[in-house]
C-alpha cells in the first residue's frame, strides 16, 4: 500500500469516528473533575489516561481511590471491568489478517468500545488496514488524553461536589452506560444476582470488594443463558480464524 | 505536577492488566475458540460489574438516591446519556432537599 493510499485510510477513519468526539469531550471533562476530588495531579491523570486508556475502568478506579491507592485492588478492579475486552479481541482477530506482530499487538492498546465497533462495520464491507484503525483510534486516544487532564486542572476548583450532585455522577455514569449494554431478557437474572451480591457484599465486607463480588455473581448467572447474541458471520468466521491459525 | 509513587504503580498495574485483556482475547482465538458457558459468563461481566458498582448506592442509600437513578435511567433511555447524566445529578440535588 502506498503513503497516500495509507492516508487516504486514515481520513477516512478519522471522520467516521469525529462525531463521537463529542462524547468524549463531556466524559474526559467529567472525568477529569472526579479525578480532581480525589486528589490525582493532572499528570497522574494524563498517565492513567495514556496507559490505560479505558473510561469505564477509570471511572471506577477513582471512585475506590484512596490515598495511598490499593495497587493490588486497583489492578485487579482494572482487570475485571476490562474483561470485555477479551471477548471483543477474539472477534477482532479474524479481520487482522495481514498485519504484521507490532500493528497486531500495538493496535490492540488503542481498541475502545466505539472503534471497535466501527472496525467491524468496516470489516464486513472491505479489508481493514492498519491505516483506517489508527485513523479511528488516534483522535479518540488524544482527545481522551488531553479532556481529561484538563478537567482536572479545572475541575480542582469545584469545591463540595455533592453540592451539585457530582456524588451521583458516577451513579449516573454506569447507569446511562448499563441501559445500552441492556440485553433484554437475558440480561435480568445476571444483573439481579449482582445487585443482590453488591448490596449484601457492601454491608458486610470492608472497602469495595462487593464490586467484585457483584461481578462474579451476576457472570456466574450469565453463564448459563445460553450463547451471547453476536452476529452469526462474526462467530462464524471468528471460529474459521481460530481454525486456520 | 506531582506524580506520586504509590499512585504511579497503582497507575501501571491498571495499565497491565487492561493491557491484558486487549490482547488475549485475540491470542486465545488463535489457538482456540471461545464459547459455551465460557462466552456467556464474559459476556455477562461488564453489566455485572457496573450493576455491582452502582447497587449500593441505588437501592441501599435512601429514597432521594433510588429516585434519581430512576430518573436517570428513563432519561438515558430516550436522551443523550450525557443529558441523562445531568439530569441524574439535579435529581439528586432536588430530591435531598425536597425529601431532608
């Protein structure tokens, strides 16, 4: 592929994922601002946001944040917010065909719910390049960044956050995020266990190991309701990709 | 600028484990498939976790709380979430004091 081929790739990438922008100007400010509450410098944020790059496990590791931090805790939170990720990997992987180790293993730092998604509805029309998945990650991966360290510069200034209710936005966060993972049916009796869980797990356990235990329970349940609905061409050519390799 | 040591580990231990689960997903297809159970219980984990996460605070903290995740959720349901969010917050603020 030429150079110009490669940046016609990315232009296109770049604004397919420009409008969702958007959402990640208001939840990197808000973010930014919880962070601030808890004490994080902008710096530490600016690593946390560049290293991780993750909102949902972000926004929880700065509602158990102490100080000093839990590090065990807070990898181990980190890792099951982030499970997704293996299942949305798996379906990545017949796609990347092509690419060579480094954009395989360094690419796969930049997947986000929404380029994910998008690299798949690329995937079903035409090859993905390597090219095209930068272009929708990189103005996600800087914008996530640099929203985030700002809020926290600025939202330091905020004093008494329940004041304005930002004691429940992280509440309000998962909540609005929760209704778009609602599955339907199958997604009740997992959610249920996991309520029940968390609100026994947080009157008797210490700290915030009910997260985890809401966690386990409501996965346990979910495996036994049957297949996920993925698309059948995904998990169809998800397996002839795991076949052949 | 200050960057904290504990907090910089706490930071890189994050940043492992997410990393982690970028990349396995991909590492185990190439060796086998996922499925069965196995798939449903991955799938089940990120409402799982959130739904952990917020349990506490929307059904065992008080009326005001219960109220405004209630409002939250039908405002997400038809809104911009981040209109949702907004609207969860003033909640809250306006159920405390109509309810102290």
């Amino acid at each position: 592929m030429t150079r110009k081929d490669s940046g016609g790739e990315f232009t296109a990438g770049a604004l397919t994922i420009l409008p969702l922008l958007v959402a990640v100007v208001v939840y990197g400010l808000l973010f930014g601002t919880l962070a601030a509450q808890k004490g994080l410098s902008p710096l530490e944020v600016a690593i946390m946001s560049a290293t991780v790059f993750a909102g949902a496990s972000q926004f929880v590791a700065v509602e158990i944040w102490t100080s000093p931090p839990g590090i065990v805790l807070l990898g181990a939170t980190a890792l099951m917010v982030n499970l997704r990720h293996v299942l949305m990997g798996a379906a990545l992987a017949p796609f990347l065909k092509g690419w060579s180790r480094g954009q395989i293993y360094g690419g796969l730092h930049f997947m986000a719910d929404e380029n994910w998604a998008f690299t798949l509805k690329r995937a079903a029309q035409t090859p993905v390049t390597p090219a095209y998945y930068l272009g929708l990650a990189l103005p996600l991966y800087v914008g996530w960044i640099a929203c985030t360290t700002l809020g926290t510069i600025f939202g330091g200034v905020l004093q008494d956050p329940a004041r304005y209710g930002l004691d429940f936005a992280f509440t309000a966060v998962f909540l609005t995020l929760l209704v778009s993972l609602w599955k339907g049916k199958r997604s009740v009796a997992p959610w249920l266990a996991s309520a029940l869980a968390a609100v026994a797990g947080h009157e008797l356990l210490p700290g915030v190991w009910y997260i985890a235990l809401g966690g386990l329970a409501g996965s346990l349940v979910g495996a036994f309701m049957g297949p996920p609905a993925l698309p059948a061409k995904y998990r169809e050519t998800a397996k002839e990709g795991g076949n052949a390799a | 600028m200050q960057l904290d040591p504990v907090s910089l580990a706490a930071i890189l231990a994050m940043a492992a484990s997410t990393y982690f689960t970028r990349i396995f997903g991909y590492w185990l297809v190439r060796r086998t498939t996922v499925g069965g159970r196995m798939a449903s219980a991955l799938e089940a984990v990120p409402g799982a976790i959130l739904t952990a996460i917020i349990a506490p605070m929307a059904f065992a903290t008080g009326p005001a709380e219960s109220g405004a995740a209630l409002i939250t959720v039908l405002l997400a349901l038809r809104l911009p979430l981040i209109v949702a969010v907004a609207g969860g917050c003033l909640a809250v603020v306006a159920l405390r004091a109509l309810l102290a």
